[in-house]
DNA sequence: GCCGCAATGACGTCGGACGTCATGGGCGCT
DNA sequence: AGCGCCCATGACGTCCGACGTCATTGCGGC
C-alpha cells in the first residue's frame, strides 16, 4: 500500500477527538505500544482491532465502515433503514425522484425488498398485472415475493424464468456478501419452498446486470417494461444505502402508447 | 457466522467449473487439505487465498468481490468502468432517466467525478452560472474541479464553503475506501491546492447526509437547489457500481418558477 | 475389488497481531 | 535548566491461525 490511509484516519480521528494515544489505548485495552505502531503503519489491525477503536472513538456506523473499508474488511451493515428515511429532505427528494418518473413506474425498497413507497405509474402496473383477489398477505409488498410466489406476478409474467431467476440470484449474492442480516436470510428461505422455485436454473451464466427486461400481460393488457436499479447515495456511504429505487421504462413503442394512454 | 457463506460458495462455484477438490488445489498451488477445510468451513481463507482461488476459478470481478465480501474482506475495485456504458440497455435507462428529469437537472459522473452525461436542465444551470469565459480546462468537465477551482462555479456559489467541505469530505472519503485508486488520489492532491481550499473546515461533524443544498446566484439569476445522489446498480453489484447521478431539485418556489421559466 | 473423490486426524512451520518493559527525543511551560 | 507530556521505537515474548505434508477412512460407481 502506497500511502496506508487506516493509520491517517486512525491520528486524523483520535486528534478529533483530543485523546493522547495513551488515553485511547486505554480506554480501548490495546497497549500503546501497539497503537502507535497502527498510526504509522507499521501494523496493521485485524477487524477486531479496527472494531475496538472506532467503537471507542464513538464513531458514527458510516465512519467505521470507511475505517474498515481503509484497512482491507468488509463493512458492517445495520439492521435500521427505516428511520434514515426520517431524514425530511432526503425523503422529499425521493418524492420528487419517483414523481418525475411519471408515467412511468419506479417503485422505493429497502434492502429486504418491501416496498416502502410507490409513485402512481407503478401503482397501476400493480393495478393492472397484480390480482388482488387472492394474492397472499405481504405479497404485494415486497418484490421478491410478488415475482416469485404462485399468487403474485407470476401468473402474469410471460417470461417469469428469467425474472424469477434474476431476483433469486439477486437475493443469493445480498445473503452471501452479508452473512449478518438474517431477515434477508429468511426470506431466502421462504421463497426456496414456493412451488417450482427450485427448478430455476442454478447458478447464471456471470449475468446480472443492473438491468433487466419484464413482460408482462394479463386480459388484453400487454407491456414490455426494462427496469434499472438505483440506489440512494454513493456506494462507500453508507447511511441510506440499503435503499434501493428501481424505475420501470417501456421496452418498445407499443408499450410506451399504453403507457401514455391510461 | 451461522452459516459460512464462502465455504458454501467455493463449493459452488468449483462444482460449477466442474473440478475436483485437488485439481483446483493443484491449480491453485493450495494444499489439498486446506482446500477441503475452506469448503467445510473449519478453516477461514486470508484475503490473499480468496484472490487466488477466485483467479484460478476465472471469476468474473463481480463474482470475485461477492467471494472477498463473503469472507468478510474488502472488495477490489477496477480501472475500467468506462465500458461497462457501452452495454446498451443500461445506456439506453440512463438516458432516459437524464431525460425524465428534465426540466430539473442531472448529470451522471464516472467514479472521480468526471461528467460522462448531462441532460438538458443541467447544460441551462451550467450555461447560466458557469463563467464559460475563463474557465481552466477541464474544470467544466469535472465536479470536484467545477466545485473547489477558483475559476469554476465557485463565484457563483453564495454557499461555497459548505459545498466545498462536502466535495472534499466526499473525495477523501472515497480516498480511504479505495486507497489502489491512484487517478482519484491525484485529483484529491490537485484540489487541495487550489487557493482557499486548505481553508475549508477538517473533518465536519458527521456530517455526510446524501443530500445537500446549493445556492447559485449570478447576475440576475438565482437558484437555491438541493441535489441526491444515486448509484446504478445495487451496493453489492459492483458491475457499474462506479457510475453516480446526482439530480437537482428546486428548494424553494422561487426557484421552481424560475427553472420552469426557461 | 478398484478408483476417484472428499473428509479428517496428527503434526509441523511461520508470520503477524498484540503484549510488556524500557529508552530516547521533541516540545511547551515555568 | 528542569520537568511533564506525548510519541516513536528497540528488544524481547506469547499466541493463534493460515497453510503445508502425510496417512487414513468412508463413500459411490464401473
């Protein structure tokens, strides 16, 4: 490593906060000796360590995820999300990202997929491709349960293979890179035992895009949608980034005259 | 961990390539032994290990930062980036979601903020408050550079000091996450020593919220606008996880007026 | 019965994270 | 000049875990 930006950050933030190293190190049970030797570099912290620290500096979760990110380890994730969405102009701004949508759909999740809000366009694809007669209770709400489960989008997605296969691939990958969250987990599991999941292919072919093409057709309704994922913020913040937009454009132009025709 | 999620994966994916246990380890230089206790789990691999096996497996990059995450590491991070926008439909979204915007603005960067895109309302604000006369090269084509350059949008920018402070926090930050990214190091160093930057505030008090406001004025024309950032692609889908939108709102009616005006 | 494959037991090496104690040097204060 | 405070650093030591070698056992298939 070139410039060793853990120990910069590591004096940087211990400065900030006006402890000598000895005080830090033993509020922190690390010797000092070994502290000084992380603020030059000549150590380097296990995630213990790094844990430890930022913990006693009382850092903020986003900082210690960039001292963790700075040291080489991944970064640890909250069960939260909700609240930053209490944030007033953050969420005025998502209102007005999914208002410009319009007519199109774009729909707000967060990193279990439930939908948390929904602009008009997408709430009358719902509408329209969604039977509300017997769809099961939570199945509208979350995305992966309205692909997957027999009572969702399913019956009206001509090319549910793909789709289903996708959204699985997606909800595999998020378990495998944060082994902590078991909401997600479970979710994983639930949707395993819906009927005929288990026969969508295994692993993809390295696909996964961050977009993807959604055909949908009920009665005499028919679109062509291909949809791209968004997410707030930039991927090293991690304040509200578990929430995740994703906004649904017409696929050809006969989509598009239905699109502007309701 | 409840469940390891690597062990599970390296199976996986040796299954998928179809190897045995001691040809991969062949391959790999690793000792058969510890191939198998990675894959039960009873072993946990370095960060170094995870590189390896996931090089003789021929891993997408994505696939590889899936694995490093898994294991609990930091992800690598590629120089391209650039081509991930030739993949069509992805260029297609983004286009029109640059243009659903209009007339509000929105650009979209590469990862050192560089402007690959732009849409109508953006080139009107950038027209309006950007002094297209004397303006050093590259600065217009550059936020970092447009923000902090004397010569950039910084006469027109009443709030300056705040907008700085969050561009440079934000370069630094991204500095320390990805300390192999040399091109984004230059422009952080470049930066700081344009005149006044040094000035700007250390560390701001946990700050870093995804949005933020500007306020422009120049001649006659003011516009107080707060703007959000977004990533294509999900956090853990580092395909194009480089390319950032930053979307512009009215703040206020007037402002609002005035860019419908136009 | 033989073979490919995976698991696992016993044992070893080694590097690095982290500890303890002691020393020396820079800097401000009186 | 003298005294504290803060930091770096030398010379040790401990310990754990990543990873290696060799041999053994158990499994399913031709």
């Amino acid at each position: 490593m070139t410039h060793d930006a853990f120990a910069g950050l590591l004096k940087r933030w211990r400065a900030a906060r006006r402890l000598s190293q000895e005080q830090l190190a033993l509020e922190a049970g690390v010797s000092t000796r070994h502290l000084s030797f992380l603020e030059t570099g000549k150590s380097k912290p296990s995630r213990e360590m790094v844990l430890r620290l930022t913990a006693t500096l009382a850092l903020a979760l986003k900082e210690r995820n960039v001292m963790l990110a700075s040291a080489g380890f991944a970064p640890i994730f909250t069960a939260r999300s909700l609240e930053s969405l209490e944030l007033a102009p953050v969420r005025r701004a998502i209102e007005l990202l999914l208002q410009k949508q319009e007519p199109y759909g774009a729909v707000l999740f967060d990193r279990c997929w439930n939908v948390l809000r929904m602009n008009e366009g997408a709430a009358r694809l719902m509408g329209c491709f969604l039977d509300p007669a017997h769809a099961a209770p939570g199945v509208a709400t979350n995305l992966v349960r309205a692909i997957l489960h027999p009572s969702g989008l399913r019956p009206a997605l001509v090319n549910w293979v793909e789709v289903a296969q996708v959204a699985l691939e997606r909800l595999e990958r998020e378990c495998a890179t944060e082994p902590t969250d078991e909401a997600r987990r479970a979710l994983l599991e639930e949707v395993r035992c819906y009927p005929g999941v288990d026969a969508v292919g295994p692993i993809a072919p390295e696909g996964g895009a961050p977009t993807s093409l959604v055909h949908l057709k009920r009665g005499r309704d028919e679109a062509r949608l291909f949809t791209m994922l968004t997410t707030i913020g930039t991927p090293l913040d991690v304040t509200a980034q578990e929430l995740t937009i994703e906004s649904y454009f017409p696929a050809d132009e006969a989509t598009e005259r239905w699109l502007q025709g309701r």
